[in-house]
C-alpha cells in the first residue's frame, strides 16, 4: 500500500502550498484591465483559518493515518471532497476585493496558480483512495455542476464560455468524431501491419521503421508534409474536391491523427503476437490449423488484452492531438484554444483545454473498466481462485 | 509406414540433422533417444513438416510430405509438442477437441472420445472446465497426449509427451500406451531422454547422437556385448538388467519347464505368476537367496524358473 498513500501525500503537500502561498485567482473590473489577486483568506471569508485549517487536518489525516487499518474510518475522506472545490468555485466567483468598485455586468474572475493547485491535489488525494476514479469524476461533475446552474457568473471561463456557447458543443462533438474515429479506422490496419511484422521477420524492420517515422516527424510539420499532396489532390481530382478533401480542413487533420494511431496499435499488436509462446503457436500449426485459424482462435484472442491496451493509448493521445485540427481549420476544440491564443485571452484557452483533458481522462477510465472485461472473457486464467473452483 | 530419406537440416551452421535414413513400417513405435541437441525434436517435426528440410525427403504413407497439402497431412499425425503447448484461453476440454472440430466431428462423438481418453490419463472429469493455467505441469502433459490422441491419428509423433509425470504415473500411463498400442497399432515415433522408458515401449531404439542415427535396432539387440563407443555408454552399462522389466515371465515359455519338486512351505503364495516382470524375478531371486523359483501356471501346475533361464533368455533376444 505504499503508493496510495505517496499519492495521497503529495496531494496534501499541494493542497497545503495552495492554501498558504498561492493567489486563488484574479479580480479584474473587466476584460482588458489589470487583475488584483485573490488570496484564499478573501474567498472564505471570515472563517477561512477555520475552513482552510480544517480541510488541511483532514486530508493531513488521511494522507498520513489512512492506510493503517486502526483508521480505517478515514477511507471516507475522498468522498467528502467532491463538492469542496465546486464550492470553492461559488466563492471564487462571489469575491470581491476590499475597496474595489466594479460593473457585475463586466467584472470577471480569472482562476490562478493557487486554484488550480488546489483541484489537482485533491484530485490526488481522491486517487490515491480504493475506487478513487470514481471519486476523482464526481469533483469533476461538481465543477460542472455548479457551472451548469449559473453560480459562477463571475468566472472568466463562464464568461468565455457564454460567448462562444453558439460553437462550443459544436466544436466540442467535431473534436470527440475526428479524436474516435481517426483511431478506429487506425485499429485495422494497425493490427494488419503488427500481424505482418510478427509474420515476416523481413517486413518487420521496414514496417516497424515506417510507422516509428510518423511519430517522430513533429505532428505540426507532419501537417504540412500532408497538406501538400492532398491540395494538389484536390487541385487535380475533381472527384477528390467533391469529397470535400482538399490541402486544410477536416481531411488532412483526420490523415495526420490516423497515421500518428497507427504506431501505438501497431507496436503493441505486434508485441501482443510476439509475447503468445512459441510452442501454442506451433501446436496449432501442428494440429492442422490454417494460417487464418491460428489468428483467429489463437494468436489474436491471446494477443487482445495487449492490443485493446495500445488502443486505449492511441486514444488517450489523439484526443490530445486533435488540438492541432484546430490549427488548420479541421475544428475541434483546438479551434478555440488557438483563437484564445490569437487574442491573448488566456481564460479561452483554458476553457477549451479543459474538455480536453476531461475527455482524455474519462476515455482513459472507460477504456480501463473494459479492459478487465476483455482480459477476463479471453480467459486466460492465472489465477484459479478468481474463477471460483 | 513413415520413412525418411538422406534427410538433412541445419540452422544456420548449425547442423541439426545429418543425413537421416530410417524406416518406421505400419503399426510399429520407433524410439528416438539421445543427448540434448541431438535432432530429436527436429527429426520429429520433419515428418509433419513443422520443419522444412534442407535436403532429402519424408514420404508417409507411401507419398513425399511435400505432396500434401500441410492442414491435410497435420491432420492426420497426431503430434505432442515438447513443452506441451495448450491452448491457455481453451478449457481442457476445447483443447482436446481442437483436431476432431477441425475435421468437422459431431459434438456428441467428440463428448464420448474426450471421456474416453481422459478415463485412459486417469483425469478425473472434473477437469473438462478447467484452464491449463490451472493445471500442474504433468497434468497439462497428459491433457497434451488426450489432445494428440484425439482424432485418432494413425500416426504419432511424440516428444517427451511424459516427462513431468511422477514415475507411478508415467509407469501407468506407459503401460496404457503399450495397451493403445497393442490393440490399435498406430505408427509412433516417440522421444524420450529415459533409457527404461525406451526399453518399454520400443519396437526399435533408434539412438541419435549429433544429428546422425548412431544405431537402430530393437530394444533386446543391445542386451549383448556392444562395442566401446557412445552407444554403450549413452545406454549405460546395466543395460541388461534394465531391459529384464521389458519381457514378462511368460516370455521364458513356462510351460516347457521342468516342474517344481521341493516342498512348497508357504503353499500357493509362495509361487509368482506368469505376469511378472523378469527384473521383479531377478530380485524375488535375490530376496530369497535362491537359485530357482515356483512358478503357478493356469493349468494348476508349478513349474521351475532357473538363474540361468533368464540369462539365457537375454542372450536368446540379444542375438
Ligand atoms: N528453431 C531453431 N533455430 C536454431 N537452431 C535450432 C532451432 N531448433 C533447434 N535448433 C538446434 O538444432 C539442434 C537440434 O535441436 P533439437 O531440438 O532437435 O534437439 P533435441 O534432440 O530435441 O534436444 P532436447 O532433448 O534437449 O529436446 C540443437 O543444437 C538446437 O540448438
Ligand atoms: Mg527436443
């Protein structure tokens, strides 16, 4: 159990440094002014020793009592701090600096350092608990729901996010189908090139060193290498330009994201045939199986777990990759993160970060719940108690 | 019949075969023994063509290897794997239903073959549902030889199929492979590291030493005076006491010998039967400090088994 509580630690640690030394956020009478800073005392109030001090012997206690068994009471914790940041979130939105006049109508509320420190270290501490994933997604909900019921008007993200709300789901289901379904059209041809490779040890170099090469071109400079051909594709195909491919857009962002899945699928279906033992392999080849049948009830049952664990990977990094769609007009999220950066409002880009990330983490969790299912209905058993005979 | 021609096979440089010529006819079990790295295995694979050879050729069944289609001629040659190889994601009993599903077996055939051979491994049939991971090494073995048993291959190719099975067992099983045997008379080419386990399932030894057959006989034609040479020290110097356990006391043609006259103190009891082994006669010998013993026939009559038959029996096979 040393690692939970590692975990737990450093999220007290930081919790703790956010507390005492970080600005919570930034007050600004409106969009283009200087900011004043937020410090916590100023968010809670008058019972912020108490609040603040209170929370920090909790989590203290957790961190560092929770694993032994006497305290066993503790495992409560990760599931009281759901709601502590959306509740911080409320205040933050509410605070008002000592002697500043301001416009509700404009005034905004930018989250700092102190802010965000403090989510990522109770996110931690959550983790760091049995279940913790679970625990983790409800401080996200909370978040969410507290932005969902207007109690943040103040925030700056809540107000970047009511400007662009026309584009927002918008952009943000472009960003999910390019991220999903460059990885899907990236598994069959990925699992096809690992095949192959293990099959042909000649192969194997050339197609291992072809697919390492995409990922080792710059993913920006990898978009310009493909915008090229595919404009003068469209240029000299008329067919291609009614498809809608041309040297932007959509096409060459959904190419670039499929070539950059194909490596993490490739590299592991290859290692998921490579690591099935030699001698199943040949005693299928003994007992008269065709070529087809040795894949298709032996070498790629066994070598699934490890397969679905490279496609979890491709997912998780494309939907951060698809960002760069944004760069050349193929939509996504990256559209308003790189429109953020354009007009320097840091809020916009965070607030099309932030999807980002909650995509990536929950895909990542779902991906995890399915991969024991898998695990389990290959069958491969080590372990005889868990089939209960 | 299986026969091998000039065969010969290298990895690399390295030679694994050298020219191999031998013969199996129909129905007969060819042992192959001999030191590791020798070209058992390789020899073995040759004939189903897991192995591609070099030069030379395999004919089975009266036809080249080559000249079948590999599914086809895999099919039909029963064939345990060194190292067992199960199929971990099957149940046992997927696993031995692997070949009659390929030859398109019914189920209900398929159930009664598979209890039937796992009767003859003394498994219980609680293990149809297991997985092999659950299984110990000389169980998976004997999953192993059900699985190349099972579509009733009239040729087997066996690797060390018993070599993690405790000695009671391996001498259970080995006695019901000698019974498979008997009855079915399939084409076997068995290897083994275990000099007495060739002894007793040989038809012929064949002994192999880097990549070449050094000599091919049957088991009783070493029993007799061998040349200095790897043959006679692979096959170790108590040879002769090792092959006794191969021939039973009925191999002495009882019924020609003189009957019993001394007194019998402990009555019926004290006399063996015609199904002793004659190493267990040497040592009954031994144990009672005799020269001769009783022998009870099925005809009620007590016969006499001299020191001297048995040694005269070795020499009579060894010839
Ligand atoms: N796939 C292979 N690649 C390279 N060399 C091999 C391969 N298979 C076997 N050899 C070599 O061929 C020789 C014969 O191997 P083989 O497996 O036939 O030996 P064996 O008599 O079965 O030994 P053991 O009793 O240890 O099983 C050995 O020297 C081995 O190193
Ligand atoms: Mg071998």
């Amino acid at each position: 159990m040393g690692a939970p509580s590692l975990k737990a630690r450093l999220g007290f640690a930081l919790v703790a440094w956010a507390l005492v030394g970080l600005p919570m956020g930034t007050f600004r009478p409106n969009r283009v002014v200087r900011g004043t800073p937020l410090g916590w005392d100023l968010v809670l109030g008058e019972y912020a020793f108490v609040l603040g001090g209170g929370l920090l012997l909790l989590m203290g206690a957790y961190a560092f009592l929770g694993v032994r068994k006497r305290f066993r009471v503790l495992g409560a914790v990760p599931w009281l701090l759901p709601l502590v940041p959306a509740l911080l979130l409320v205040r933050l939105s509410a605070a008002v600096p000592l002697g500043m006049e301001a416009d509700p109508a404009v005034l905004r509320v930018s989250l700092g350092a102190g802010f965000w420190v403090f989510l990522a270290g109770v996110l931690l501490v959550q983790s760091a608990g049995r279940r913790g994933g679970w625990a983790a997604g409800l401080t996200g909900c909370g978040l969410l729901v507290v932005a969902v019921l207007g109690q943040v008007p103040h925030l700056a993200l809540y107000r970047e996010f009511m400007n662009v709300r026309a584009n927002f789901a918008m952009e943000l289901r472009r960003h999910l189908v390019l991220a999903l379904v460059s990885v899907l059209v990236a598994v069959v041809p990925g699992i096809a090139i690992g095949y192959w490779c293990y099959r042909y040890e000649r192969a194997k170099e050339w197609l291992l060193g072809a697919v390492n090469l995409f990922q080792v071109i710059p993913t920006l400079s990898l978009l310009g290498l493909v915008m090229i051909p595919l404009t003068i594709l469209a240029r000299n195909v008329p067919l291609a330009a009614e498809l809608g491919i041309k040297g932007i857009g959509f096409a060459p962002a959904f190419l670039v994201l499929t070539l950059y899945c194909l490596l993490p699928i490739t590299a592991n279906a290859y290692a998921g045939f490579e690591q099935v033992e030699e001698a199943v392999v040949d005693s299928a080849a003994a007992m008269g199986m065709t070529p087809r049948q040795i894949f298709r009830s032996v070498l790629f049952p066994l070598a699934l777990p490890v397969i679905y664990s490279g496609i979890r990977t491709a997912v998780t990094q494309n939907i951060g990759n698809t960002i760069l769609a944004g760069l050349i007009g193929g939509g996504g999220m990256g559209a308003l993160i790189f429109l953020g950066l354009s007009q320097s409002a840091s809020d916009l880009v965070v607030l099309g970060t932030i999807p980002v990330v909650a995509m990536a983490l929950a895909a990542d969790g779902l991906l995890k719940l399915g991969e024991g299912y898998w695990t389990r209905k290959v069958g491969v058993v080590d372990d005889p108690v868990e089939t209960g005979q | 019949m299986i026969q091998l021609k000039q065969v010969s096979k290298s990895y690399g440089s390295q030679r694994a075969l050298a020219g191999i010529d031998l013969e199996i006819p129909q129905g007969e079990c060819a042992v192959l023994i001999g030191p590791s790295g020798c070209g058992k295995s390789t020899l073995l694979k040759t004939i189903n063509r897991m192995v591609a050879v070099d030069g030379g050729e395999v004919v089975v069944d009266g036809k080249r290897n080559t000249d079948y289609a590999p599914e086809v001629l895999r099919r039909q040659i029963g064939y345990c794997i060194q190292g067992v190889g199960l199929f971990p994601h099957f149940t046992v009993r997927e696993n031995i239903a692997v070949v009659p599903r390929l030859l398109g077996w019914k189920e209900r055939e398929i159930d009664g073959r598979i209890r039937r051979l796992l009767d003859m491994s003394g498994l219980p049939s609680s293990y149809l549902g297991k997985k092999p991971g659950q299984l110990s090494g000389g169980e998976s073995q004997r999953v192993g030889v059900c699985r190349a048993l099972a579509a009733d291959p009239p040729v087997l190719l066996m690797d060390e199929p018993f070599g993690a099975v405790d000695p009671l067992t391996r001498e259970k099983l080995q006695l019901a492979f000698n019974q498979i045997q008997e009855e079915l008379k399939k084409t076997v080419v068995f290897v083994t590291h275990d000099v007495e386990e060739a002894i007793l399932l040989a038809d012929r030894v064949v002994v192999m030493n880097q990549g070449r057959i050094v000599s091919n006989k049957a088991p009783g034609k070493f029993a007799g005076l061998l040349e200095e040479g790897f043959v006679k020290s692979f096959l170790g110097n108590e040879y002769p006491l090792r092959l006794l356990k191969r021939y039973s006391a009925k191999a002495l043609h009882l019924e020609d010998k003189p009957p019993w006259t001394n007194p019998l103190q402990g009555g019926a009891g004290e006399c063996l039967t015609q199904e002793t082994n004659l190493k267990e006669v040497l040592s009954e010998m031994m144990r009672r400090n005799e020269q001769a013993l009783p022998f009870l026939l099925q005809d009620n009559r007590v016969v006499q088994v001299e020191y001297m038959d048995i040694v005269h029996h070795l020499h009579a096979v060894s010839k």
